[in-house]
C-alpha cells in the first residue's frame, strides 16, 4: 500500500500530458504540461524545500522541458527541482553517490544533491551562469570555438578518471545503466565516463562564456567508446545552431 501511495506523484505528469494535448503548438504543450506539474507538485516541493533548508517557498519558476517524464523549476529564484517520472530514488541515490565521487575531478561544477524519500526529485543550490539562450546568440556564434574547447575540455577531464577505481562499479552499472543498450559492459581499458546529454541547456556560462557548470548528470554511463560524448556533443550543437 504504501509503495502505491509512492507512486502517486507520476499522476501529475499523466494529468498534465492528457490536457496538453488539446493546446495547439509545440511549445503550448510543454507550458501547460509544465504549469500543471507545478502547480501539482507545489505542497511536495514547498515541504521538501522546507525541510531541507529551513524556509518557505515563496516563488517556483518553471523551466522548460521537452521531456515528458520529468519537470524542472527554480524555486525561490535559488534552488534547482527536477522530479522524475520513471527514476526511482534507488537510482537516484546512486547518482548522488556518483557526483560525490566524479566531483572534485572535473573543470566545471556539479549541482550538490538532495533526494527526496517519497518522490524520485533532487534540489540543488542555484548554479552560478546562464545556459545559453540567455545569451545573444550572435555572440555565442562569434565564440562558438572558446565555447567547444572548453566543453571537449570537460569531457576530456571526465573520461580520465578511472572508471575501475569507482567504489562499488557494480550499484553504478545496475542502477544508472538499467535502460541502456550496453548496461551489461565489462570494465575494461576501453571505458570511460560519458554524461551522454550535453545539449545548450545543461552548460551554463559567465559573463565572459567561461563554462562553469553542467547539469542533467542523469544519464551518466560507462561507455566503451571514448567518441560517444563528443559525437553527441556535436550533434547537439548542431542542433542548437540550427535553432530559431
């Protein structure tokens, strides 16, 4: 009973879904789904946040999201919300154990975690920079080179850590690698660490497009191929230059 009561904050995303459908445009949908998982989610992020850090929640500012099995906001203009759909909190506590491991190695910062009990979320301290449509994009192109070598830099940083000293590589391949096609890897010479979903929205800049964060470390693998995060990194930026 009680592992069905758990379960219940999937009904937002549902709710929200079915109603989405019946607002024209694309970016229509995504806003009202995401006002609907809001306002939904209200009570459990205000007593989550209340409990976590001693203070009321005064204001929650969606961020958007393509995806439809989860919701970000930005509560108090200070705390980073993400709520899974289909992410339980084993999982979840496995990331968090990760961070805590890949953290000091890496050139950028990572969100510093806190999970939830009863609904699969983490909440992080307010990471410093803007994602990049906060910038012109004029001069994003005109840095478009200062902007990937730091990126790659990063991707560099995370692929030399060794992925056989990871405490516990066993809770690392079962709990984040449950839905990838390569879940079953051996650890071997050939692996690396891949964040497997670096799009325009999950590196944040400075004033002067120095990256000095990254978010969305949910996809986080061991992979056999040192090429995967770049390609994807590629392709993504491919994507966001292509981008009205």
């Amino acid at each position: 009973m009680i592992k069905k009561l758990h379960n219940l904050y999937k009904i937002p995303f549902y709710i929200g879904g079915v109603v989405s459908w019946f607002v024209f445009g694309r970016y229509n949908r995504r806003r009202v789904r995401g006002n609907i998982n809001v306002l939904l989610y209200h009570f459990q992020i205000a007593k989550f946040i209340k409990q976590t850090y001693g203070e009321k929640t005064k204001k929650i500012r969606l961020v958007r999201q393509v995806s439809m099995n989860r919701m970000t906001c930005i509560v108090n203009d200070r705390y980073y919300v993400k709520i899974f759909r289909d992410v339980n909190v084993s999982q979840l506590n496995n990331f968090k154990f990760l961070l805590d491991f890949i953290q000091p190695h890496l050139s950028v910062l990572i969100p510093k975690i806190f999970v939830a009990q009863n609904i699969p979320m983490y909440v992080a301290d307010k990471l410093p920079g803007k994602v990049l449509r906060d910038f012109d994009k004029k001069l994003i192109m005109k840095n478009e080179t200062k902007i990937k070598k730091q990126i790659i830099k990063m991707i560099d940083d995370m692929q030399n850590i060794s992925v056989k000293k990871i405490p516990e590589p066993e809770r690392f391949l079962s709990g984040l690698q449950e839905k990838q096609n390569h879940k079953n890897i051996k650890i071997d010479d050939r692996c690396v660490l891949a964040h497997q979903d670096l799009n325009a929205s999950n590196f944040l800049l400075d004033d002067k497009l120095n990256l000095v964060s990254v978010v969305d470390w949910d996809s986080l693998s061991i992979v056999p191929n040192r090429n995967i995060d770049r390609q994807g990194f590629e392709k993504l930026w491919t994507i966001y230059k292509n981008s009205n």
